[in-house]
C-alpha cells in the first residue's frame, strides 16, 4: 500500500542547512508512477523525484541533465 507523503533525510551538505543538522524534504504522492511500477512522489519544488516501492524502497530519479541526486539515509512515511 503506498502513502501520500513521506519525509526523505539525507545528511547534511555544505552547501545547505547547518552542520550537524540533516536535511529533510517532504514529497507528496503524484499519479505517475516510476519505471519499476511503484508510484512516483515529487517535492514541492518539483526538482525532488522519488520511486518508492511498498517495502519503503526509494529509486531517486533524476529531473535535469546534469543532476547526481544523493540516496536519502532515512524514509519515513509522514
């Protein structure tokens, strides 16, 4: 059964947030679905794409060219 939203941290980046704080970005279940068959989930901002399966398996996928998206280190359904 998949959730509408789940929360995504991932460790802190220099570039973002404070040391020592990870960073947390929410996504919101979209109608799609991703190219293993489990439903795709985008952040607010649309950069952020997600498959996550039933079991809380997360595919990152990339939304641009020249895009590296890191693994989150926690999923939890929100």
């Amino acid at each position: 059964m998949s959730h509408e939203r789940y929360e995504l941290t991932f460790r802190h980046t220099p570039a973002f947030g404070r040391p020592g704080n990870p960073d947390v970005v929410v996504v919101q279940r979209q109608e799609a679905t991703g190219p293993g068959g489990h439903p795709l989930y985008r952040d607010r901002s649309g950069i952020l794409c997600v498959e996550i399966s039933d079991r809380d398996e997360v595919r990152m996928l990339s939304t641009g060219v020249h895009q590296s998206p890191l693994r989150p280190t926690a999923v939890r359904r929100s």
